[in-house]
C-alpha cells in the first residue's frame, strides 16, 4: 500500500467508527461492500502490527462497532502510512524493536548503516521503502525525491520554459505551451517552429531520468 491507500482505509475505518455502513462507506469510496471489508480488515491487521492494540485481525461490522473506544484511540498512535517492503520490515523490527514506527528520528539518523546493511543492487526497493516512509514522517534521507520536490521542480521548469523563444535569421521558435501529463516523471512542451513562411507546431517531451 501507498501513503494514498493507508489513509484511505484509515478514512473508511473512521467512517465506520462514526455508524456509516459498509454499504454507504461503499458508495462514498466508490468501491465494493467487499473492498471495505477487506481494508478495515487491513486497518486492524496494521495496528495490531505497530501498537498495542487488543482486537482481532475483523471485518465483522458488529466487532468493529464493538472495538470502537479502543480502535479510536490506537488510530491516533504511529503507525507507517506507507508500504514498507517485507524484508525491509523484518530489519527494522530486528534492529529497533517491534514498535519501529515510533523512533522515525531514530531510524533516520542510523541511515548510513541501514544502506550497508542491503544490497544496493537486489534490494534497491526494500531501501527505497524505507526512505518514501521516513519521507512521508518529515525525515529526507539518502537521494529520496519528494512530490513536492518535484512538483516545485516541474512548475520552476514549466515556468521558465514558457517564456523561451529565438529568432535568427529565417528561423524561429516559440513556446506555446507547457503542461504536465499524467505522469509524474514528465513534462510536455508545444513549439512553434518557423522557417520563413513555413510553420510546424511540435511536442517535445522531457524526462525525468531514475537517480
């Protein structure tokens, strides 16, 4: 899961904790009866994971309304927001405890010897779930690129490019316009390109290379 779909079924629980039915919660995440089952299935099982919380890994609708006091109450504790890998998982509970998830600044500030302890070319996704997890807690470690990183990158690029245009001799070339896509990676560029009385209008296309 990603922070977007651990908070989502947190969403759903706390929907649930408030007396919405599976069937409404269902409509309003534009999802199945099932999906909601199965996430407030996955809420339980996370917090059991990360807290010292004393329900069963549930769907049952009754049990949830049941658990609610202490489900509310364990929601607020810290748990990751993010997917963390299986093997990166088993590290960190080895290395700083069953309750890793609270000791973020801890685990931000051992980052050198976490990188030692994978290898950099087969376990490439266990590091960098680790690192988008200490990222979505407000710790940067190693070369983690953030949304908002990025985001601010794309609009600097986006807004410089726009201005651009060169005329020399019979040519010329003119940014109409530049626009994100639905790739997070990549930018779109419209040009007018001129040579004399002959006009084209073309895409370029810029991306961002893996760091």
């Amino acid at each position: 899961m990603d922070t977007s779909t651990v908070m989502r079924n947190v969403a759903i629980m706390q929907e649930v904790l408030s007396g919405k039915s599976y069937g409404e919660c269902a409509k309003k995440f534009n999802m199945s009866v099932a999906s909601v089952s199965n996430s407030i299935r996955t809420t339980l099982k996370l917090l059991r994971e990360h807290t010292d919380i004393d329900v069963l890994e549930s769907s049952s609708y009754g049990y949830v309304l049941e658990k609610q006091e202490e489900i509310k109450k364990y929601l607020l504790g810290p748990f990751p927001k993010t997917t963390i890998t299986p093997s990166a998982k088993r590290f960190l509970q080895e290395r700083f405890g069953k309750y890793y998830a609270r000791e973020t600044g801890k685990v931000a500030a051992a980052w050198m010897d976490i990188t030692k302890a994978f290898n950099h070319f087969s376990a490439q996704r266990d590091l960098s779930s680790i690192q988008r997890w200490l990222a979505s807690e407000g710790h940067l470690v190693g070369n983690i690129l953030t949304d908002a990183m990025l985001d601010f990158a794309w609009e600097a690029l986006k807004e410089r490019l726009s201005s651009i245009s060169a005329d020399q001799g019979p040519y010329s070339f003119v940014i109409q316009k530049v626009e994100r896509t639905g790739w997070k990676t990549k930018l779109v560029v419209h040009a007018e390109i001129k040579q004399k009385g002959h006009q084209v209008v073309r895409r370029f296309s810029i991306d961002l290379m893996p760091g």
